[in-house]
C-alpha cells in the first residue's frame, strides 16, 4: 500500500472498518472523490473476517494508508486512528456510511467562516442497497424529526442534544484537530461513544460547536437486520447514564446531587407506574412507548418545578 505525501494534510479521515466488503469500497471513493482533496485516509481495519481488507488494499492513492489489528471494537480502533492523524482537521466515516462530494468544502468553509472547532450536518437514511429513506412516516425518520424540532425550538445545541441525538452517528463528526486533542479519546461505551464524545466536546468549547441543519452531507446507513435486542437494552441503560451525567455537568456543584437523584427517581417512576398500570389495564398498550411517555410527562413537570425551561 502506498504511504501518505510528506506534505502535512489539511484533514485526517479516520474509517474504522469492520467485516463491511460490502460498503468499504463506497465509503473509501466517498473521500476519495471530494471535491476538497487535501487530506490522508486512515483505514483501520478490526479484525475483519470477510475481505474488507483486500478490498481497501485494491485501491491504488498515495493518500490513502491501511492498518489491520486484531479485534479491539469501534471507539479503540478510533482512538487509535486519532493518534496516527496528522492533519488540522479530523473526519470520522464508519465503513458502512458514504460522505456527499462536497462534504469536506461545505464543512471546511463554515469552520474558516465561523470559528467552529467542530461541525455536524444533517444526514441521509439509506438502506443496505443504497436507497434513500425519504417516509416521513418511517420510524427512523420520525425520531430524528422529533430531535430537530427540539432543537429549532429550545435555539440550544447543548438542552436539544439531551434530548436526543441528532448528529446521529459518529461519521457526522468533523473537528479542528486542536479541538480533538482537548477532548481527548473516545470512551469505552460500545453503543454511545459518539454520544458522550459530542457533550465532552461542547462542554470544552462552548459556542465552538455547530449544527449546519439545513446541509445532508452524510449518507448513513440503516441495515434490514437490525433488530430490537439486547443492543437495545443496554444501549438505553448507557443513555440514562449520560442524561443524567451531563444534565449534572452543567448545574452548580450544590444542584448536582439533587439534579442526578431526582432524575434517577424519574426513571424509576416511569418504569413502576408502566408496571402498574399494566396490572390495573391489561388490555392497553405495552411496550417502549407508553412507559417512555410517561417519563416524558415526568421530566417536564420536575424540570418546570427544579431548573425551569432553557431557552
């Protein structure tokens, strides 16, 4: 594989890649073909079982370099591309998601424009096959509808980020590489890395971090097989733990024991007053949400009383 140019380049991509020979080739031409072509590519690839690596290695640019390691999952095999970046920039891709081709020139300008040390755009939901998932009625698209709303009605990135988030995927992330070393590395959450690393970033600058909601420039990748497992589970046990720590994070130190026992309480309710009601109403609905409208009901009515609204 051909190595890097001497020259420093002005964006690191890092693609943490993962038995993905079906969406490599179209996440690695997705750089490749940028209309900004000042950058290094930075494969590393997981401990891949399919042909992942050969397909990385068929492609022939001196940008692009390639790295293979033994099973380490997604935020390690990062942590590792970020210390191998070079670049003033730093661009994320997951093996399975594709960039638009003026993803880099979009994203680039804005910074320079604006300060930001880091940007998200809006994205695109594909399938497996590459179509576009434009039903406003598909589940996926009614969630992330919901996050935007919130966050054209609150005019807050940090309250609309608690209540969900809407950068979607680490792919969306694109930093200053001054703004990544502060940060520092990914953590261990398998399933929210990207979620906690976005509130640590705004939490190091504040006002440096900025949403471009009216550019998709992320095409991201919804697999057929996904299914509501395990993954599910603790993927939620982990967001209760972020709620919570980052509604903390931002409250004086006298408020924060408060903020974090009364928002404990509010998940226990939640999921007692489901249980009852389910006792008392066997035939109403049951499942994710009724038990999560409830807690809607509840952290509304507790945070009027504690903190009031942000605006």
């Amino acid at each position: 594989m051909s190595s890097a140019t001497e020259k420093v380049p002005l964006i690191s991509v890092i693609i943490p890649a993962y038995n993905h020979e079906k969406f490599i080739g179209a996440a690695i031409e997705s750089v490749l073909n940028q209309t900004e072509d000042d950058f290094e590519l930075i494969v590393i690839d997981d401990g891949s079982t399919d042909t992942t690596g050969e397909v990385v290695q068929s492609y022939n640019d001196s940008r692009l370099r390639y790295y293979h390691q033994e099973n380490q999952d997604a935020y390690n095999t990062i942590n590792r591309g970020l210390g191998l970046a070079t670049g003033s920039y730093i661009s994320i891709l997951n093996s399975d998601d594709v960039y638009t081709l003026d993803r880099f020139e979009k994203l680039l300008g804005h910074c320079k424009n604006s300060g930001a040390e880091c940007v998200i755009s809006d994205v695109i939901p594909i399938s497996d096959s590459g179509e576009v998932f434009d039903d406003p009625e598909f589940g996926w698209n009614i969630w992330h509808a919901g996050n935007r709303d919130f966050y054209f009605k609150v005019e807050d990135i940090y309250t609309a980020f608690l209540k969900g988030n809407f950068m979607v995927t680490t792919s969306n992330l694109f930093m200053s590489s001054k703004a990544a070393q502060r940060v520092g590395k990914f953590c261990s959450l398998r399933y929210l890395h990207d979620y906690d690393f976005i509130f640590r970033m705004m939490l190091a600058f504040p006002g440096g971090v900025d949403y471009l909601a009216d550019e998709k420039l992320l095409y991201y990748r919804i697999h057929s097989g996904n299914t509501l497992g395990e993954a599910a589970v603790v993927g939620r046990e982990q967001d209760q733990q972020l709620i919570s720590q980052y509604m903390a994070a931002v409250v004086s130190e006298s408020e924060r024991k408060r903020i974090i026992a009364g928002a404990e309480r509010l998940v226990e309710l939640g999921e007692e007053l489901h249980e009852v009601r389910t006792v008392l109403n066997p035939d109403q609905p049951v499942g994710v949400r009724p038990a999560f409208k409830t807690l809607v009901g509840s952290l509304k009515t507790w945070a009027k009383k504690k903190i009031g609204t942000t605006s």
